[in-house]
C-alpha cells in the first residue's frame, strides 16, 4: 500500500516537474552575422550545444546565421529591447550606443591581440563590460577578432598618403569614418552584407576587416591588395540581454556563463588557425598580401582622432589612460 502510495505522489511529482520544466524552459534567440566555415559560427554552434547541455534543457539557443535576423546595428537594437536575446557583436558598432566600448575602437589603442585581451580581462574591461549590460546588451564572453587591416583594388597600401582620395567602407561608428578622413580618405559606413557589392561596383574603393572575414564573404574576389595595417583590435563579445539574464535562475546563469567561457576558448583556437589558414587561402586566389614596414605614419594620422574624442568626450579619458596603462 505504502509503495503504491509513494509511487503514486511520485509519480504525480515527476509529472509536475515535467511541466514546471516545460514552462519554464527559456528559448532564445540568437544574431550572428556570420556564415558556415566562419571560426564564430562554429563558436556560437558550440554555445548553443553547451547551454543545452549545461542547464539541462532550461535554456535553448536557436542561432541564425548569416545576419538573416538583420543588420549589426539593427540587431543591437533588438538584443537592447529583447526582441533579439543573445549575439555574437563586434564591439565597433556598440560605441554609438554605449560610450564605454567606444574604448577599443580608437586605432592603434592595443599593441598586440594578447594586450588587449589583458585589457579586457583587467579593469578597463569590465568598465566596458558594465557599460554595455548597463545598456542592455551584457557580454558573458569575449571573442578573438584579431586585427582590421584595410583592402582596395588598385594597390598596395603603405602610406596614409596612398587612401587620400579613397572611398573605404568602414563599420557604424563616428570613429571609424573619422579614422578614414584624418588620412584624406572618405570613410562610408555601410552593412558588411552591402560591402561585396558596392566594392565589385566601385561603390567604394575599398574596406577593412580581418583576415577570416575577408576570405569568408568573398570580399578578395573583388580587392585583390591587402595591406597589413592592423589599424584596430576590436574584441567581440557573445551578448545577452540584460534582463533576460538577470531573470534566470542563478544555476541557469552560471551555466550561460560557463558556457560562453568554454565557447570563447573554442573559439580563439579556431581564430588562430583560421587565420593562417585565410591568409594562405586568398593569396593562393592571387591576393597580393602587403606588410607595411612602418606604421609609424598612420598612427600619426590617426592621432586627431584621439584628441577630438578625448576632447568632445572628456569622460573617457580615465578609461583610455587605464587601457594604455595596463602592461
Ligand atoms: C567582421 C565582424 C562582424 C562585422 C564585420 C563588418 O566579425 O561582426 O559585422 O566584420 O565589417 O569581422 O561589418
């Protein structure tokens, strides 16, 4: 009798703790802009299964690639109204939104990929990392984005002098744009999904981005110089909404954290041999690949962006001098 009994309540307890888990159980959806082959496509495939796996079925993530939720900003803007929950950004177009991150997207603020790693990691980084969640769009990991160099079809870049009179795409932010200009050039922010077309139309002369992006959307079929000026080292981060994170269980959110950890590591491996394996690739297709021996010239020309910033936005220069500080 007892037995019966007592698998009964239990039996009836089970049932309940499968629906109270059916109702509760979180599905988001995620933005990444990025397509197969891509080191973050596979990085945010890898969250997803981890978060799956790590809250027991709590939280499921749905990522859709290759930006069919919508443009960088546009999803940004999702993510900050829940309509959008997690992303794979970049942190360059989150400066217009959040002052903070506008931190990593002055040129030649980091001296090397593991510096600004240190940055993040440190201080510095979790500013920005409140800044953003402050504004919605909470970074639970960060990515390898390594270093933006610029791209053309007429020829080498070695001067500032050589992109005066260019027309260069260049991601949404003020920054960038200002970045262009102070050389002479005509910065052109654009969709990355636009940026294949408008250069094999001469819309621009020419963009900037990493060596995994370049290759991945056929942007060397249509610039076939690449000039290694490694002008911005920008992090990218995967992003939740904050109050969606804020609303989950604490087990639930250590689990998205870890998850994203353990995603990010994945990644940064990845992002290593991509690289190389990019590198290889385009100029294997007839890219001509440039170092440019000094880059002494550009970061002078870009020094007025600096001053204008720090001047026009005197808060961040706390911030700047904590990033420059940090060895
Ligand atoms: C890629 C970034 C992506 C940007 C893109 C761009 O990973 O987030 O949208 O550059 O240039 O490297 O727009």
């Amino acid at each position: 009798m007892y037995q019966k009994i007592s698998k009964t309540i239990l039996g009836t307890a089970t049932a309940l703790a499968l629906v109270a888990s059916t109702a509760a159980a979180e599905e988001l959806r995620a933005w990444n802009i990025h397509t197969d082959g891509h080191p973050n496509t596979a990085a945010m495939d890898r969250f997803a299964e981890l978060v799956a796996e790590k809250t027991g079925g709590d939280v499921n993530v749905e990522v859709f690639h290759g930006g069919v939720l919508g443009s960088q900003p546009d999803a940004l803007e999702q993510v900050q109204l829940g309509a959008i929950d997690v992303g794979n950004f970049n942190l360059g177009p989150i400066g217009p939104i959040v002052q903070e991150a506008n931190l990593v997207s002055l040129p030649f603020i980091f001296k090397s990929v593991d510096h600004m790693f240190r940055v993040m990691d440190g201080p510095a980084g979790e500013k920005v990392a409140m800044g953003m969640a402050n504004a919605g769009i909470m970074p639970i990991g960060w990515f390898d984005a390594g270093a933006r160099s610029f791209y053309n079809n007429t020829g080498p870049i070695n001067s500032p002098d050589d992109v005066a009179g260019m027309k260069i795409r260049v991601m949404n932010n003020d920054l960038f744009t200002g970045m262009v200009n102070a050389m002479g050039g005509n910065g052109t922010p654009m969709a990355f999904a636009e940026v294949y077309q408008s250069l094999s139309t001469g819309v621009v002369d020419g963009a900037e981005n990493n060596l995994p992006s370049f290759q991945s959307v056929g942007h060397f079929e249509v610039a076939g110089f690449y000039s290694l000026s490694e002008h911005l080292i920008i992090p990218e981060c995967i992003c939740v909404n904050t109050a969606l994170f804020e609303g989950l269980s604490a087990d639930n959110q250590a689990a998205l954290v870890a998850a994203a950890e353990e995603a990010s590591v994945y990644q940064r491996e990845l992002w290593a041999e991509q690289t190389q394996a990019s590198r290889k690739a385009v100029e294997a297709a007839g890219v001509q690949i440039n170092e440019i021996a000094d880059k002494g010239p550009f970061q002078v020309a870009m020094a007025p962006v600096y001053a204008d910033y720090l001047a026009a936005n005197p808060s961040m220069v706390e911030l700047v001098e904590l990033a420059q500080s940090t060895e």
